[in-house]
C-alpha cells in the first residue's frame, strides 16, 4: 500500500516523538521501528526522517548525543526533552480528535442511503 505524501507528512511528528519516548534511538533506528509499526506500509527514508530530527532538535522537541549501534557503530543518538514530551501529548490530543471525526464520517458512509433503503 502506497501511503498519501501529505498523510505521511502530517504524522510524522507524532510518529518519531512518541517511538522517542519509548527510548533513545538513532536514525536507522527509528527507520526501522516505523516500518514495523506500519507493517511494512511506510518506508522512511533518510532524506526524509533526518530534516525532521534537525527541526524537532531546533524546537527543543529532542536532544542528540554520539552514542555506539548495536552492531558498534559510532551514531548519533536522539531522544525526547520534557518539551518533546509535552509537544506530543498535545499531538495525541489533535489526532484523538481527527480520527474520532474520520470513524464518525467512515462509519457513516458505510450505513445505506435513504435512496438506497427506498426511503427518498
């Protein structure tokens, strides 16, 4: 499945501050990790993941630090700041609201019309 450039884009936030706080990771890291929250639908990659980091460490959402990989490589390492975490308890918020709307709309769609059940 092909996800929407603008969907990916809007949930990217969300997506790499809430894997943060889960742990410090790195980059390819965090690559992988959305791969498997996505089942293989949404594949990152680094040119796009990395521009996020940068602007989430310049908004004081994540800190970074040089740290070894599991398989001994020097990589730098980013995890979330109290403001980080603050920032995605808001975004929790925002999406809890637009997915109850979209389950309101999806789940009204799928009941018949009146012209369909013959009372138009």
């Amino acid at each position: 499945m092909r996800i929407d450039k603008d969907l990916v884009a809007a949930s990217a936030t969300p997506l790499v501050l809430g894997i943060l706080a889960e742990g410090e990771l790195h980059g390819y890291a965090i690559i992988r990790r959305v791969g498997e929250l996505s089942g293989g639908d949404m594949a990152w990659t680094d040119g796009m993941l990395y521009p996020l980091l940068h602007r989430l460490e310049r908004l004081g959402y994540l800190y970074s630090s040089w740290g070894i990989s599991e398989a001994g490589r020097r990589r730098k390492h980013y995890a979330i700041t109290e403001t980080g975490r603050e920032a995605l308890s808001q975004r929790q918020e925002q999406w809890n609201v637009v997915a109850k709307a979209l389950r309101q709309v999806w789940h009204a769609t799928q009941r018949p019309s009146a012209v369909e059940t013959g009372w138009a």
